[in-house]
C-alpha cells in the first residue's frame, strides 16, 4: 500500500520558516516525480514545487527564490524548504508522487501552513 504522509506544518509568523518532510511507503520516492501543490481556502490546488527523478527541480513563480525541495533517498522522502513565508502562502500543502504520465498519482492528506501575525 503507497503512502504519502506529510508533516511540519503550523503557525509562523510573516518573514519566517518551515520545512514540510513528505515520508513515502510503498514505493520508491527516487523514482518519482515528487512535487507538493498547495490549496488555499476557497482557491484551486496549484503546484508550489517539484523535483523529478533526476534531481531537476522546478517552481512556481510565487515561491521561486524563496521555497527548496529537495530529497533524501536514504530516507525515502522530499522536503520542502519554505523561508521568507507570507500570508498567501496560508494553505494545506499536499505531497504529490507520480512515477509515469499513464500511472496513479499518490497523495498525501495535507499538512496546514498557517502565515499569520
């Protein structure tokens, strides 16, 4: 059974940081596409950041400079580095793992960001 579980979120304050780890089971992360997306209330889910197999990486234009994802294959998960964070990046952020465009794509549930003073 594939499992993507996320963790790290909370409350920060505008200006600070966190760092989402998305731990995978049942499959091997490293050869994946891995990617978190993101979804605000009331807001479609959007893709934040992905990294592919061969450690390419690639962002969304509201985070780039300021987010990182990155993997561990030892420990078979993909962070997210999030710094400089700002009020409209308050969202529940999902882990994402696709290993082919005709294969599933696993989910994780979400981790809440909450960017508040």
């Amino acid at each position: 059974q594939v499992q993507l579980v996320e963790s790290g979120g909370g409350l920060v304050q505008p200006g600070g940081s966190l760092r989402l780890s998305c731990a995978a089971s049942g499959i091997l992360a490293s050869r994946y596409n891995m990617a978190w997306y993101r979804q605000a209330p009331g807001k479609q889910r959007e893709s934040v950041a992905a990294v592919s197999p061969s450690g390419n990486t690639n962002y969304s234009d509201s985070v780039k400079g300021r987010f990182t994802v990155s993997r561990d294959n030892t420990k078979n998960t993909v962070y997210l580095q999030m710094n400089s964070l700002k009020p409209e990046d308050t969202a529940v952020y999902y882990c994402y793992g696709k290993s082919s465009p005709a294969a599933p794509v696993y989910w994780g549930q979400g981790t809440q960001v909450t960017v508040s003073s």
